[in-house]
C-alpha cells in the first residue's frame, strides 16, 4: 500500500489588516480544521469555530479560506490544520481495499 503526504497545515504572521487567510487543502467539514494564534512570547490560543473565524469551501479539493472575526495582529502567527477526526478514521478503516 502507497501512502502518499499532502500539506495539511498552513501558517501565517500578522500585519493588522488581514482577517482572511488560504488553506490548500481539502478538508470534509469546517470543524476538520484546528486554528491556533501564537503570540510574540509563544503563547498559543486555540480559536474556536463560528466564534472567532468561520470556514469557506468545505469539500473543496483546492482548499478554502478561514476568515478571522478580527484581523491578525502583528507579532502575532496563525496556524491552520487540518484535524483527522475519530468519524474520517472510522470510514478510512472501513473502506474497501485499504
């Protein structure tokens, strides 16, 4: 069996103007994706979903965009990753031919 990677993560720093930020990758649902702030003294804040960002083009082979409730400041870094949840692992493990 191949397996074969894919960039499943996409990381961006502030400027304090952009609320609007690219993942390149097909997630299933909006909640397949984890966002983290990190701020200049590395602290990290998960954002929670339709609270602090939405999510565009679920579904989609090409990715979407995660669109902040706030613009990301400078200093501050976001990350974007995909998440595998238990129900995605429980179809792949039921898949024929896996």
């Amino acid at each position: 069996m191949t397996v074969s990677t894919t960039t499943t993560k996409n990381s961006y720093s502030g400027n304090g103007t952009l609320h609007s930020f690219a993942y390149g990758f097909k997630i299933f649902a909006d909640a397949d994706l984890s966002v983290v702030v990190r701020n200049a003294a590395g602290a990290e804040t998960t954002k929670t979903l339709n609270t602090h960002y939405i999510v565009t083009n679920a579904g989609t082979d090409t990715g979407g965009n995660v669109l902040l409730s706030l613009t990301l400041e400078p200093a501050r870094m976001l990350t974007i990753q995909q998440v595998i949840s238990d129900r995605h692992l429980e179809r792949l493990s039921l898949s024929p031919g896996l």
